[in-house]
C-alpha cells in the first residue's frame, strides 16, 4: 500500500488495484477512515475530529492529484507522492 503522503502524525495511502468510489485511506494513531475523493465523505472508520479537518483540508488542496494517483494504482503503477 503506498504511502502518497504524510503530515501532523497522518499518514495517507491508497491501495492498488482497490475497489470503487475513488478513495484514500487516512491513517492518525490508532484510527483509520476511508474517505472518498469526490465528495470527501467518511466511507468507512473515522478519525478523531482535528485530524479529520486536516485530512479533509488537505484532500480539498490536493482532490487532482488524488484522483490521479488512484488511476495510477487502478492499473498497479506507483503513485506520485503528494
């Protein structure tokens, strides 16, 4: 599972190959969500609040480049880091 990137103690990855909606997965101490890139909604999991307002900060700045880095694991290639 690559790591695309990783700030205040959350770390952010995508899995290959994985299923649909578009999605990452966020990862902060001993909590993880799924969070879709189209509409930043929890999919699965959760995080604790503050960290959540940072994962979906950063996902809004960054929502092109997520999408192109699951095309890129949709068809096992490496992800860009972000």
């Amino acid at each position: 599972m690559p790591t695309l990137c990783t700030f205040y103690g959350i770390v952010i990855r995508m899995y290959w190959r994985d299923h649909e909606p578009p999605h990452f997965h966020a990862i902060y101490a001993e909590y993880k969500a799924a969070i879709s890139i189209r509409d930043l909604t929890v999919l699965s999991g959760g995080l604790p609040p503050r960290a959540a307002e940072l994962t979906l900060e950063w996902a809004r700045l960054h929502r092109t480049e997520l999408l192109e880095d699951w095309r890129l694991c949709r068809r096992n290639l490496e992800p860009k880091p972000i």
